[in-house]
C-alpha cells in the first residue's frame, strides 16, 4: 500500500526535553490511525509535525513519498481540526467553512458552493447563515470539520476534536468520523487520550510513552495482546501479575497480564488449563451492565474481576465485602508483557 506519512527515527527536543524521542511510524494511505497516549506524552507533537507547525531535530518525515522538512504548513496537502474549534465569531458559517478556499485565491461562485458542499457532508445544509455563537458544541465542531474538508486535503489531523463535547455527543461524533472517513477514503490521524475514542475508530493505534512508541498494532491486539506493560494498564484495565507471584504462577519472572473479564470466581475441582489464587473482597463497584470486585491477594497486590448483570442475575449481590474467595482464569489469558519501551514500528 502506498504511504501517506513516514516517520524514520523522528527526535525533537524542546532545550534538554525529548518530546519525541526516535519515533518511526508508516501511516497508510487511506487509514484511520490514532496516536493515543497520556498528556506529554509526545502524541500531539507529531501531529504538529506532520503538520508543519512543528520542525524535527532529527531524522526525516515523509508525505506521500515526499520529504516534508522543506515544505511550510500550506504546501502540505494535509489540514487541521483543533479541539477548541477556531472558528471566526464575526464570520457565518458558510464564510468560515469557504475562508481557506479565499485565502488560495479560488473565486466567490466556486468557494461558496464547495462551503455548502462540505456542509451537507457533516450534515449542516442550510446553517451556512449562523453565526458559530448560534450553534451547539457539537455543530461548531461539525464546522471545524467542514472547513478543514472543504481544501480536498489527502491527510487531514484531528487534534483531541473530541474533547470539549459531553459523553453522549462524543460517542455520536466517533460513529460519525468514522462513516465520514470512509466515504472520503482519505487518511485520518487522529490524536486522543481517550482509549475508548481510539478504539472504537482506528483500522490501528500507535501507543505514546514519554516521547516514544510503545505498540503499533489494530485495536483488538491492543487490548487481548499488549506488548508492555504500559500497555496493558493504559488501554482498558488490566491486572498486571509481577515478580514472585508472577514467577510462582506463570514459572516465568517477567510480568503478564489478566483483563478483570477474564477472571472468574471459582467453583468446582480447578481444571489443568486453570490458574487460582485467594484473597479477601475488598470493594464492589456496581457498574451497570457489570459488577467490578477487588480482591485483595496474599502478596498485598489488588486482582480486578469483572462480571456481566443482566436482568436475571445481579452478580453484586452474591458476594460481601470481607469475604475469602478463590478466582481463576485460564493459562491461554494470559499475556506475557515487556517492560522496555519500543522504540518504533
């Protein structure tokens, strides 16, 4: 497939501070692909990158095969949507969707009608007369949206679009970047430090740590097969099982991991494939559609169990806090994790 960004060994340092420390990434043309990681962790640093705002200390960043260092921001074929939307106030909608197309110099007839176009894309025909301060949260994104898609870019950058909206007009909006995408069929990538976010769209996810790379891979390995540890307690909940416990248990010292949903209270004889341990229950959190337990282990360390309620079956209520109680998993959940970062992918 031919790629749409190219990171090789990408460094930049801000004085003695690595914001980006030795990143190789290729980005296909056409995917959706998320940075995910904390704050500071060096994910929107490379989206500024791509973007031009930013210039590598080191090594080399390609655009289409194209090397970019020489390139400023407006001869990248790539546009920007901000979190915090950046739009004009005195400006309607339809002339802060057109004004990129005016700044190119493309005449008033043409600029308009590609405006309304990108409108009706996001599903905002007929609201090119208001003002931004008349629309909601989720509409003035939706222009932001538009304004960035109006230029035709082949890659377009969305730096934690997401994050002002509330919880029900986020999840809304991930279905719709992600039908939009792929009508366009352009590449997306797409900063996050919400998990849930980069899951729920990517085709992949590059996981950020302290200015590198720790995973690369497709949001089902992601979760059932973190490489690190960080990882595997960043993306979702894990139980990370370390040093004599883990050597006791797996018969290997290096750490592995157990997802809370894959651990189960015990009942009957333990099969072979089986690994047990005991504890004291410490919390129970009712969660809904699940029911979350603490059970504190011998060696002092919290395991994390998940169980499915549904209409029949309350699980909060067959066990108290205080209680002794065995849990088990099977061997095959199990993951093995490494503790260094990677680097690169």
């Amino acid at each position: 497939m031919t790629l749409a960004v190219q990171f090789t060994n990408v460094s930049r340092l801000f004085g003695e501070v690595k914001a980006v420390d030795r990143v190789s990434i290729d980005i296909q043309d056409g995917e959706f692909f998320s940075m995910l990681g904390p704050s500071g962790s060096g994910k929107t640093t490379c989206l500024r990158l791509i973007a031009g705002f930013e210039q590598p200390s080191a090594g080399s960043i390609r655009i289409h095969g194209e090397e970019a260092a020489h390139l400023p921001p407006y001869q990248r074929d790539v546009n920007t949507v901000f979190q915090d939307y950046a739009l004009f106030p005195h400006m309607n909608v339809r002339d802060n969707v057109a004004y990129g197309l005016k700044v190119k110099g493309i005449g008033k007839t043409e600029r308009l009608k590609r405006a309304e176009a990108s409108l009706e894309m996001v599903a905002l025909g007929g609201y090119g007369e208001r003002k931004p301060v008349q629309l909601s949260g989720g509409q003035r994104q939706r222009v932001a949206l538009a304004r960035a898609l109006v230029n035709r870019p082949r890659v377009l950058l969305l730096d934690e679009p997401l994050g002002a909206l509330d919880l029900k007009l986020r999840e809304q909006m991930q279905g719709e970047l992600k039908k939009l995408q792929r009508q366009l069929g352009i590449t997306f990538i797409f900063v996050t430090h919400d998990q849930t976010e980069a899951l729920s769209m990517s085709d992949r996810v590059a996981v950020f740590n302290k200015g590198r790379i720790e995973q690369v891979d497709s949001p089902r390995n992601l979760y059932m097969k973190p490489a690190t540890t960080f990882v595997a307690e960043f993306v979702g909940t894990s139980n990370v099982i370390r040093g004599d416990l883990a050597r006791q248990l797996s018969g290997n010292p290096q750490p592995f991991s157990i997802r809370p949903e894959h651990v189960r209270f015990a009942e009957g004889p333990l099969a072979s494939h089986e690994i047990e341990v005991s504890g004291l229950l410490h919390d129970i959190q009712y969660q809904g559609s699940a029911t979350r337990y603490e059970l504190k282990l011998e060696n002092g360390q919290t395991l994390n169990i998940s169980q499915a309620n549904n209409q029949w079956i309350d699980s909060s209520a067959q066990h108290q806090t205080g209680q002794r109680l065995r849990a088990r998993w099977a061997r095959e959940a199990m993951v093995q994790l490494h503790d260094t970062l990677a680097g690169g992918v």
